[in-house]
C-alpha cells in the first residue's frame, strides 16, 4: 500500500520547481508593469495583476485535476481532446470576439478565453497519438503527409484568425519529426530556404541568384560531396525561383504593417524621416521596450522602480512585452536568470522525455519542450528586436489566463506520464 502510495507521489519536482518559479516571477513583473499609484491593492481583481492572482490560485485546482487523472487516459483520448479543440477554433468563426483585430477569444461573462492555446497541448497529443502507432513510420512519405494534416489544420484556423505569431508555434512540431527520424534533408532544405529568402530581401533577387549560382558551381567542382550535374541545376533553379517569389511574397501578399515589420528587423528602410515614423507608429511598442531593456544595466533599477514600466511607457506591457519590465528592473542579472530558468526547463523535459518507455511519452515531452522553446525564442527575440514582431506570450509568464492554463494543461500531462512510466513496460 505504501510502495503504491509512493508510485502515485513520484513526480519530478525538479520540472514543477521551475515552473513555479517562472510563475511566481512573472507575477511580480506583472504587478510592476500594471500597478497604478504608491497604494497596492493585492486583491483587486480588476487590474491585471488582481486577475493573475485569480488565474494562479485556479492553477493549483487544474494541476491537481491533470495530476489526479490517470496517465492512460490521455493516450486513450488524444484523439477526442483534438477533434474537441478543433471543433473550438471553427466555432470562433461564429461566437469569436475580435480583439485588436484576431478573432481568437470567447467571451463568456467578464472573461474571454483563447481557444488556439490550448490547441497546441491538442496538437501535441494528437501527433504523439499517431507517431506512435505501430503501423506509423516517420520515414514514409505518406505518414509525413498525414502528421503534417494533423499540424496544419489548428495552424491555419489560426491563421484565418489572423493570429500569425500562434500560427508560427506550430513549427516546433519540426523538431518532434525530426528526433522520430524525419530526414535530414528536410533540415537542409528548411535552412536553404530561410536563408535565400533573407538574403533576397537583404540584397536584392539578382544579387542573391548570383551567389548562389557562384556557390553552387564552387561545390560542384571542388566540393567535397560532388553533386550530381542534375542536382545541382535543379538546386540553382530553386534558389532563383525562391530569390524572386520571395520578393513578390513581400510586397503583393504580405499586408502593409507586416512589410514594415520585417523592414525594420532587416534595416531595408535608410530614410531617417520613415525610420523615425514608423518608431513613433508601429514600432512604438518595441522602440520603448529596447529603451527599458538598455536603461536597466548590469543589476536593474529596483523592483516597481522603472521609470519606462511606472511611466506606461510600454503599452500593455504585462502581456508580451513582459521581459522589457524584466529587463529593467531587474537589469542583466534578472534577465539571465529568466534565461536559465527556460533553458533548465526545457532541458529537464528533454531528458525526461528520453527516459520514457514509451514512444507517445517521448514524442508528447518533445512536443512540450518544442512549444515552450519557440514561444521562449520568439518573445523574447521580439523583445529585444532580435527578429521582427510577432504577438506571442512568454510561457508562465506572460499575463493571461488562457496562456498560463494552457502551458499548465501542455506541462503537467508531461509530469504525470512521466510519473508512470515505471508501469509503462
């Protein structure tokens, strides 16, 4: 009775450790950066940080549920909690509420709640499901084709949702594949893309289809790994075409403001009268949390003592600009911290995942770490105008409930498969 106890009691703590530390710190910036005034009401639950309390307390309830509920059930329902979150982000279509222009919320009372978060904990079951199976082989073109169906279809209901940075998370699942065995040349091609497509923007489609032709008959001759004649035209043609559809891409699909973003990020625009146009328009937000992030220094200003946070400087910044009121007020030395606890978590939960017996365990815990690293890499790559914006929050962080729910819901099924794996010979 004892050892049966134990067994139900044997979770990592190490993994919850570090999730309630990015908890608990990304509640105290969220009470610096939403405070108004010298007097603090703790408890007033209109103000951001009096809802996160909320959304914190209700946490604990829902990781006791994941926690009580046995590990198989989640491999048995996989299926049922993906076609159920599905079902949720047609509906939005019908009943969504639009906010700052993505129709990604439903609001039920005084509360709206954000259906495409807990799709990616969805997606994540579902991939793991089918990967699973016996008769699956990652290798095989046509299980390829069906895990990527699985994955496309949430991103692009999202993307009609004109939610472009949840869309992007979905990428992650690149790395799940790729540890199941996907190809390596899918890599190669996924880098040879990005790669001609910012060099075309950066320098022009001529340009770029003159070096790669440069490089391409460079490797052809004295490479090391010859290339076939046949490979290596159809590789020159690729980098053409890609050169010029990049091009056209940018400026007859891409809408205006998303142009500009990735304008700014790759310093296409020299006019200064524009430049300083578009940091006083939409690059206001970024502009000022780069200027809060700098003011902070090696040990930050103090806590609730930013002048850029206290000030309002960075609109809602207790959503996905939260690591600029980091960065300030807790300078070099808090920033890194934030930096550690990610990097350990996501570490930890890849180790885990290649404890585990089974292979839905494992490929479930990748699709974890995946999701906590993009989100992890692009908010705070945004933050720091790294790479252009995209509207992400950071993971346990972030303001929200919605989001601290669904990474809660991602982690902690993690947690309790981990925690039966001893039963899962």
């Amino acid at each position: 009775m004892v050892r049966e106890t134990n067994r139900h009691f044997k979770f990592d703590w190490i993994t919850i450790i570090l999730f309630l530390l990015l908890v608990g710190f990304g509640y105290l910036n969220i009470l610096s950066a939403s405070h108004s005034g010298s007097n603090i009401d703790y408890l007033d639950f209109s103000q951001p940080y009096g809802k996160q309390l909320i959304f914190i307390f209700l946490t604990f309830g829902l990781i006791v549920v994941l926690l009580a509920v046995d590990a198989k059930f989640y491999e048995r329902f996989s299926s049922i909690i993906y076609i159920v979150s599905m079902l949720s982000l047609v509906g939005l279509f019908i009943f969504g509420k639009n906010v700052n222009g993505a129709t990604s919320w439903y609001a039920i009372g005084g509360m709206t709640i954000q259906p495409s978060e807990f799709a990616k904990m969805a997606t994540a079951l579902a991939v793991a499901k089918y990967i699973s199976d016996l008769n699956t082989n990652v290798k095989n073109l046509a299980d390829q084709i069906k895990t990527l169906i699985i994955i496309a279809i949430p991103a692009i209901l999202v993307l009609l949702q004109n939610d472009t940075g949840s869309t992007i998370v979905y990428g992650a699942f690149f790395f799940v594949l790729y540890r199941e065995g996907l190809p390596k040349y899918y890599l190669t091609i996924g880098i040879f893309i990005i790669l001609v497509s910012i060099l075309s923007l950066k320098f022009g489609a001529g340009i770029t289809s003159i070096i790669s032709t440069i490089l391409i008959i460079g490797f052809y001759f004295i490479g090391k790994k010859k290339l076939h004649l046949f490979q290596s035209l159809f590789i020159l043609i690729a980098a053409i075409g890609i050169s010029f559809g990049i091009k056209f891409f940018y400026q007859s699909i891409l809408k205006p403001h998303q142009q500009d973003r990735i304008s700014l990020w790759l310093r296409l625009e020299k006019d200064p009268v524009k430049l300083e146009q578009m940091k006083k328009t939409f690059a206001y937000n970024l502009n000022e949390s780069e200027k809060a992030i700098s003011s902070g220094g090696i040990t930050g200003r103090g806590f609730m003592e930013g002048t850029r946070t206290t000030g309002k400087f960075v609109p809602e910044q207790h959503t996905d600009y939260i690591f600029s009121t980091v960065g300030e007020e807790w300078g070099f030395l808090g920033s890194a911290f934030v930096v550690v606890l990610f990097v350990l978590l996501i570490i930890r939960i890849l180790h885990l995942a290649e404890q585990q017996k089974t292979q839905f365990s494992r490929v479930y815990g990748y699709g974890v770490a995946s999701i906590i690293f993009i989100h992890f890499l692009i908010n705070i790559g945004m933050v720091m105008g790294l790479i252009p914006t995209i509207g992400i929050p950071l993971p346990m962080f972030s303001y929200g409930g919605s989001g601290l729910w669904a990474f809660t819901i991602l982690l902690f099924i993690f947690i309790k498969l981990d925690s039966n794996k001893i039963n899962e010979w």
